[in-house]
C-alpha cells in the first residue's frame, strides 16, 4: 500500500514555528522529488517548495521564502518543511506530493501522482 503521511500541522501564533514531515510507506523517496503544496479555503492549490531527489536543489515560492526550509532524510524515507516567521496568510492545509523524477517540473501539481492527506497549519493569535 503506497502512501504519503503528513504530519506536524497545528495552531501556532503569528511569527511561531512548527516542522511539517511527510513520511512514505510502501516505496522509497529516493528518486523522487518532492514538492509541498498548500491550500486554503476558497482559494487554489499552490506550489510552497520543492527539493530535487539527491537533496542538492530546493525551490521556494516567493512568498516563503527565506522563511521555509524543506530537506530530506532519504535513510529515513521522509521529508521536512521548517516553517519560521509564520504568517496567518500561511494558514492552509499542508500536502507534500511525490511522482517525478524531474526537479523543474515539480512544482506542477499535475506531476504528482502520490499525495498525502494534508495535515491543517493554523496561524492566529
């Protein structure tokens, strides 16, 4: 059974932190690149981050940047995303996404065919 597990999520107040992982059972990350996408109510499925398979290459939405972390322990089968300086405009539901090899297509949804169930990330005070 292949699958993707988020976990982490929570309600953080405004400039707080909290650490997403994506752990996969049934088949390995390791050639995979792995993309985080969030979504909020009402609002589009976005690209946050990317990390290439190896590890050595990240993309980042502009409006995390220099905010958001993503890394990988590929022994572990499982991948991060540090969330700092957290804003209520971040406020959406967290999926990581897996399913192409290909570092510059992965922050396309349609590139991925595995998903995990999203975890909630709250922003309030």
């Amino acid at each position: 059974h292949l699958q993707l597990v988020e976990s982490g999520g929570g309600l953080v107040q405004p400039g707080g932190s909290l650490r997403l992982s994506c752990a996969a059972s049934g088949f390995t990350l390791d050639d995979y690149a792995i993309g985080w996408f969030r979504q909020a109510p009402g609002k589009e499925r976005e690209g946050v981050s990317c990390i290439s398979s190896g590890g050595v290459s990240t993309n980042y939405a502009d409006s995390v940047k220099g905010r958001f972390t993503v890394s990988r322990d590929n022994a572990k089968n499982t991948v991060y995303l540090q969330m700092n300086s957290l804003k209520p405009e971040d406020t959406a539901v967290y999926y990581c996404a897996a399913g192409t090899r290909l570092f510059r297509l992965c922050f396309s949804p349609h590139s991925h065919g595995y998903w995990g169930q999203g975890t909630q990330v709250t922003v309030s005070s």
